[in-house]
C-alpha cells in the first residue's frame, strides 16, 4: 500500500508541561516535527513518555502549554493523527480483520481493510481470531490499524516491542514509507527502529 502524499505539515509543542499523581513529569518543554520527519522520545521508565504520546493524541490535557497543527493550537486532533500505545487495544474474539474493520469505520473509511492486510502482511490470519494469534501478530495487527485511514501524524508507544527481526524490518519499511508520503512520527521506543533521519528527544 503506497500512502498518497500528504501537504506540508508541521507538528509542535509549546512550553508543554505534564503532571502525573502531583508529580511533575516534565515542564517548558518544545519540539516541532515537519512532514518526513520522526522525533523519537528517550528517558528512563517513569519519565513521562508515554503521557506525552497521550498528551499529544487529546488523550490527556496538558498542565501547562499547548500543542499546534501548522501554528495553530489544536482543537480537534483526530483528523490528524493515529496513536497506538503499547497495549494492542483489539477484541480477542473478533478477527483480524473484523478488528481492523472496527477502526477503519470508526474513522470513516471501512472499504480500506484488505489493503491495510495485505500492507500488514496479513492476509493469510485475516479470518482468524486475535485470542489464537501470537504476541508478535496480535503487535502487528495493532500495527495495521494506522494503514486503514491515511493521517499524517502517527504516535507509536513501543512500536516494535513482541517484533522479531523479520517483523521489526517490515515496522522499519512501513515508517519509512510514511515519512516519504510527508508524513509524521513521534514514537516512544526502547529499541532501535532503523529510521534513516530520526531524531532524538530526551526526557529528563
């Protein structure tokens, strides 16, 4: 599936502060991202990743700070971005492809699910239920869900995590193909995602 190019986007957060359980995770912080550009997030477990991945999804409000689209602050975000966390958030007892065809009507665009399996590699466990699949396909079929709806800004927890080496190069060549189509990723990861032009963000 090659993704139509996106328009020339920008992604940033502005004097952005997050507070957890009274507990201030991170303050002041800045970053921009612009189209075919990936900003991987760094720190110890505990410093406030994965609540920035959900900050910037609308998930949770920030304490201070704002995010923008193009440098206007977000209102609606679900037009432009994808975020899968690091739990896979599909239903057992539904097929791979019954779940990817809940997401892809719950963001409009149900005709798109046998690309997406093919894309995701797929095809062959579309029919199967997710509670027989492994760890590793149950990951890669969280995955796919980004391929159903194109959107420019994907927000990754963990993408590769339960990814052997085969899967992980497949992970690499589809965020590759995303940022050649002008798209974004900011992505909390512990291990490496072989992106040519990632930059690093480091969470104190």
């Amino acid at each position: 599936m090659t993704a139509a190019p996106f328009p020339e986007s920008s992604f940033s957060a502005h004097r952005l502060a997050c507070r957890r359980g009274g507990r201030a995770l991170f303050n002041e912080l800045d970053f921009e991202i612009r189209s075919g550009g990936a900003l991987l997030l760094r720190g110890r477990n505990g410093a406030g990743k994965t609540s920035l991945l959900r900050l910037a999804a609308g998930l949770l409000r920030p304490a201070a700070g704002h995010f923008a689209w193009n440098g206007a602050a977000i209102e609606e975000y679900g037009a432009h971005t994808h975020f899968v966390g690091h739990e896979n958030a599909l239903k057992p007892v539904l097929t791979v492809r019954e779940n990817l065809a809940f997401w892809a009507r719950l963001n409009g665009s149900a005709d798109s699910v046998d690309g997406a399996l093919e894309a995701a590699e797929l095809t062959r466990i579309a029919d199967i239920p997710v509670r027989f699949l492994s760890e590793g396909q149950r990951r890669r079929t969280a995955l796919a869900r980004p391929l159903t709806t194109p959107r420019p800004l994907w927000l990754l927890d963990e993408p590769n995590a339960s990814l052997d080496t085969a899967a992980s190069a497949w992970l690499t060549g589809v965020l590759e193909g995303h940022l050649a189509a002008g798209g974004l990723i900011l992505a909390a990861t512990h291990r490496a995602l072989g992106l040519t032009a990632a930059r690093e963000l480091a969470l104190p």
